[in-house]
C-alpha cells in the first residue's frame, strides 16, 4: 500500500554532488523509519543512511560518512540524501525504503531485510 518513488539520479563526475528525492505515499510519513540503500552491478545491497520519524537519529555507512547527508520533510512527505565529494565507487542503483516500525535499535535499521516498503530505484553514476 505504501508507494515510494526515488528521482534525481545520473551522472556526474568525481568530487561533484548529486541530490536524491523519495516522494513517499500511503502510510504515515512521520512514523516511518526512512533509508538509503545501494546495490552495484554484480554486488550485494548495502545500508548507506537512515533517519527514524521526525527529529530523529541518523546513522551512515562508515564509506560515506562526511560526505553524504539524510533529510527528511514531513511536510512533503519526502527524504533526501545529500550526497557530496563523490567517487566512482559511489556508482550504484540507489533504493529508498521505509519500515512502519519506529523503534528498530541502531542494528536493526541498517538490515535491509527489516524495510517491508522499497522503491523501484535511481542510478547514480560517478565517472572519473
């Protein structure tokens, strides 16, 4: 019942910046635990930030911390992920997902297999 649709994916070169949107829709917005994962060609899906409901905690992956930001307007029912000085090992098709559940702990919400919502993804590619 919950659709996500991720947009603002492409190219850009090393050291550039790329902004991504999740419009979120059907559920409660608010109360959702909200992520960014990431999945390369021929590797496996990877946790890259989440932010949990309004005025919540954020956490990042350790390879784009400093460098990538996680936002979210309740307003708008939307999620951003900033993402800054970045390499080509960034390239990847990027996956937003939310979870209805609001109290996972700080492992839990970096377990792709614990998000029941997913968007169809957005390609982001980083040339050198």
């Amino acid at each position: 019942q919950v659709q996500l649709v991720e947009s603002g994916g492409g190219l850009v070169q090393a050291g550039g910046s790329l902004t991504l949107s999740c419009a979120a829709s059907g559920g409660t917005f608010s109360s959702y635990t909200m992520g960014w994962f990431r999945q390369a060609p021929g590797k496996e899906r990877e946790f890259v930030a989440v932010r949990s409901r309004s005025g919540g905690n954020t956490a990042y992956a350790d390879s784009v911390k400093g460098r990538f930001t996680i936002s979210r307007d309740n307003a708008k029912n939307t999620v951003y992920l900033q993402m800054n000085s970045l390499k080509p090992e960034d390239t990847a098709v990027y996956y937003c997902a939310a979870s209805a559940t609001s109290t996972y702990n700080e492992y839990q919400r970096r377990v792709a297999a614990l998000y029941e919502y997913w968007g169809q993804g957005t390609q982001v590619t980083v040339s050198s």
